[in-house]
C-alpha cells in the first residue's frame, strides 16, 4: 500500500475501528464507508483488510525498534541507556495507544507468514532492553536476578500507559515519560551515584 494520502486515511480508519470492533467485525466497508470510499475503489488502495492488519503492526514495531536505537546511541552509560530507552518507549505508547492496543489484541488475526514475522520484531524489541538489562549487570551497576523478567516488566510500564493515558488527564506525558524511567532503573536496582546519570 502507497504512503497517498487516501492511503493513510484508509489505515487510520482501519486503526480505529479494528480498535472499537475488532478486526474480526470489522469488514472491508465499514473501512470504505469511515472514509467515503465504495468497495471497488477501496480495493484500488488496498488489497485486504489483512493487509492493512499488517501495515499497522508492522509499522509498529518497525517505528519502536528504529526509536530504541536512536534513543540509546548517545551515550554507553547502562543506567541512562535503560533509562532513555525506557522513557522512549512509554512516550512511544503514551502517544499511540490504539497502535498498541491492535498490535496486542490482534496478533491472533495475523495470518502466516507475517504473525512470524511480527513475533520476530516483538522477540528483537524485547532483546534489546534485556541486553540493556545484562550489560548494567555485566558492568556491576544493575542487581537483578533474571535479566528476562526485568525487561518484561519495563516494557509492559509503557503498554500499561497505552491503556490509561490521555493527553488532557491529570499527568502529562512528560511527567509520566520521567516517572516511568525513574522505575525502571528501581526494577534493576540500578546504581545511579555514578557521574552522568541522573
């Protein structure tokens, strides 16, 4: 599917009523009926309502992988590698919650090849805030048991928020982004008395 315009309203609508009703409910016209577009000139844009399943999830993880990798490049102290990394991605899921509830609920609907293929993504993302966790303890600066379970725990921080947050609540994003980060480095009993973190 093109990056047009009308093919990024096609997915936005997908998003939000794969949200709302599932993607089971959801049918191809409900998709063309939230944009204006009749079925034959739906399927001009787009070939399936799988399709634009697997353009959303896709995009996703891409997007989360490509904003962990940035975020941790700057620096090679563990505490503030796990700390940026970690507040990258609640701000990630703070701001697109419906991408991450779909992501979550609908994995199920993938078909193969690409249910694998987006486990394969998820299973990377995941390795990457454990080696994070590994090399804090490597370096003597973490004190966990299972470098696994303490990546698990940081990442469901932020699909936690993907599920409560909201632009006008009473946290703003920012405050929330630096609290979570704060827990973070709290899970692995991080040392941060060293110079350059905090």
């Amino acid at each position: 599917m093109s990056g047009s315009p009308r093919s990024d309203d096609i997915r936005a609508a997908a998003l939000d009523l794969f949200t709302r009703f599932g993607y089971e409910a959801t049918t191809m016209a409900d998709i063309g009926a939230a944009i204006g577009v009749r079925g034959p000139s739906l399927y001009k844009h787009v070939a399936s309502k799988q399709e634009l399943l697997v353009q959303i999830t896709r995009r996703t993880m891409d997007e989360l992988l490509a904003q962990h990798r940035a975020a941790v490049a700057t620096t090679e102290d563990p505490a503030e590698r796990l700390r940026r990394a970690t507040e990258t991605h609640v701000r990630y899921h703070a701001r697109h919650r419906l991408e991450a509830f779909v992501g979550n609920r609908e994995l199920r609907s993938l078909q193969e090849p690409f249910r694998a293929e987006v486990l394969a993504r998820r299973a990377e993302y995941e390795a990457c805030f454990r080696d994070l966790v590994s090399a804090g303890v490597a370096a003597g600066r973490f004190r966990v048991v299972s470098a696994r379970l303490a990546s698990y725990a940081i990442l469901d921080l932020g699909m936690g928020v993907a599920v409560w947050f909201r632009e006008d609540g009473e946290i703003g994003e920012d405050a929330v982004v630096w609290e979570y980060g704060e827990l973070a480095l709290r899970i692995v009993g991080a040392d941060t008395t060293a110079p350059g973190v905090g």
